[in-house]
C-alpha cells in the first residue's frame, strides 16, 4: 500500500509568503504573492530583460511589468493558467513561448519534470530598480564524446549511454578536461554543460549541482566519489545564496519577439 503514496520532500513544499515565476514551455506564471506585490493587476503586460546579450550566458531575468500597448518587446497578461477555471485574479499568466524557446536555460527549466525545478525565486535589484530571478545554469547544452569539442569554460555533468549521471564538474576547458577524462578510461557518453567564464561562479555552481544531485540520490556520481570527493567535503551553499548569487555584469538585453511573431 505505502509504495501507492507520494512522499512529500521539501523540494515539494513552496513557501506562499516567497515571490516566485514558473517557468513553463508556453508562459511564465506569477504566483499569487508576486501579482500582489507587484500589482501586477494594475499591469496589462510585461516584458524581460536579461543581463547579457549571449542568452546562453544568461544568469538573471529581470521583469518590468507594464502598460506601455503599443510595444513590441511586451508579452500580455492573462489570468494565471491554474485559475483559470476558479476566475480568480490573484495570479498572472504571460504566455510567452518565443521568448522562452530563444534562451537555451529557460527553455531546459521548462521541460523539467519537477515543479520545484521549474520556479525562479523573485528578488528586487535595488541598483536597478527591478524585480528579477536568478537564472540557473542547468546543463543547457549537450553534445557527446564522438563530436568536436571546444576551448569553453563551464560546469559539466557526464552520462553513460543509459542516461545515468556518473561525474559532475567544472573546468577552463570542455576539449582538454574530456581528453583527460578518456584517456583515464571513463566510462560515459553524452556531456551536458552550461558556459560560465567566472572561475569562482564555475565553482559556486558546481558545488549546487553537487548539493542537488546529494539531495535527490542520497549520493554523489560515481566518478565524484572515485574521486573522493564526499559531500562532507564539498562548500555548501543555501538556496538563499544560490538565489543570490552575482554575475559581475551590468549589460541589460531587451527580450524583443522576432520579427514576424504576434504580440502574445
């Protein structure tokens, strides 16, 4: 009978008082507390911005909800999908698949199977003046030990042809790090990664990926304990921090539809 049951970890539990956006393959939704904290019913539309041009590298969305119609970097607002049968008001959807099919980390997040994996945390930039989530990088990219790697800087996560995960890790350099890994005969096929130039986030969020691979499999991948590098020792960082994590940039990128694309 207890096998019929869905246990209830804590990745499952969403806290209503935070402000958060999920991310799905057609929208975004605000939750109740961001629409009323944003007033975002006083709002028709909003659009999005993003701390870099190279939307592979994106690290934060920032959000400006407004009333501006006649703009064509806006998406329009519509009652939150969830609410949609109840009529009620106190959540927003924006249906905005275009946009989220053009950035290779948003576009991973939606398809996510977990729904705490698929919510973005709201902070507000005081420098800025605007609310914004952290983006994380979530092994966006992929390709696989038979194609032409590159020079790249990233964090990196391996997997043997039956989609297991066996090592997690960052390096300054995706062609020479495999290189390294394959001439020690290590056993994996498919390498999924995310670019991040910063040596210090690269390991910021390789202790995350780390954190999160120890909470759902009670272990780390094989070759991380090969290595012998435990849990125990690995720097451990909350989700608060990893909510807030900087990325050193200033640069605002507009998320414009393409030419051609209705308005939403």
């Amino acid at each position: 009978m207890i096998n019929k049951l869905h246990l209830i970890t804590v990745s499952d539990y969403v806290d209503p008082h935070q402000m958060w956006i999920r991310i799905h393959p057609d929208g975004i939704n605000f939750n109740s507390k961001s629409a009323q904290k944003l007033q975002l019913h006083t709002f028709s539309s909003v659009r999005f911005y993003a701390d870099t041009e190279d939307l592979s590298k994106m690290g934060k969305l920032y959000i400006e909800p407004n009333n501006d119609s006649k703009s064509l970097s806006n998406w329009r607002f519509t009652l939150d999908r969830t609410r949609l049968k109840r009529k009620s008001i106190s959540g927003r959807f924006a249906p905005s698949r275009p946009f989220i099919d053009r950035n290779p980390r948003l576009k991973k997040i939606s398809q996510s199977q977990q729904n705490y994996q698929r919510r973005l945390q709201i902070e507000f930039d005081k420098i800025h003046n605007l609310y914004y989530c952290v983006v994380a990088p979530c092994f966006e990219e992929t390709t696989n030990i038979n194609k032409q790697l590159e020079d790249l800087p990233v964090i990196y996560s391996l997997h043997r042809k039956n989609g297991d995960c066996v090592n997690i890790g960052e390096t300054n350099s995706l062609k020479r790090r495999m290189k390294e890994h394959l001439r020690d005969h290590w056993d994996f096929f498919r390498i999924d990664f995310s670019q991040i130039e910063d040596t210090e986030k690269r390991k910021e969020w390789e202790t995350y990926h780390l954190d999160q691979y120890k909470q759902e499999h009670g272990c780390l991948p094989f070759y991380n304990r090969q290595l012998g590098k435990s849990f125990a020792n690995v720097v451990e960082i909350n989700d608060h921090e990893h909510k807030t994590l900087p990325n050193g940039q200033d640069h605002f990128e507009e998320m414009l539809p393409v030419e051609g694309e209705t308005e939403q």
